[in-house]
C-alpha cells in the first residue's frame, strides 16, 4: 500500500469535495492501479476458455500480419 498524506477540500456545506496529494504520490498511486489492471488483466486470461499459444508464436503471427 501507498503512503499518503491527503489534504481535503471542504465544501460550503462542511463535506469533503475534493482530495490534494503530492505529486510524488499521486504517480505512486497510478503505477500500483496500473499493477492492478495488470493482474486483472492475467487473471481474466487465465480463467479464459480459449487456447493460450506461445509468446514467440504471438509475437511471429503479429508481425506476420502487420507486415501484410
């Protein structure tokens, strides 16, 4: 988990409108979401149904048809 240190904009009505990190933070916070798109992502793959091929297949049949 992230460290944070959040500052709260408050509202006329007294109720928290806004969140403030430091920016050193907030790109903290935007790798570890995309670590877990990332892990979603795997995760989905892996309970998938279809057929899994080799990585250097992938690749080979990728450029195959970017180069047609």
């Amino acid at each position: 988990m992230v460290p944070l240190h959040p500052e709260f904009v408050i509202g006329k009505d007294k109720r928290k409108k806004a969140v403030l990190l430091p920016f050193s933070e907030w790109e903290k916070v935007l790798d570890e979401l995309e670590e877990l798109e990332d892990i979603r992502a795997f995760d989905a793959a892996k309970s998938s149904a279809e057929e899994s091929i080799p990585f250097n297949q992938a690749v080979r049949e990728i450029r195959d048809n970017y180069d047609a």
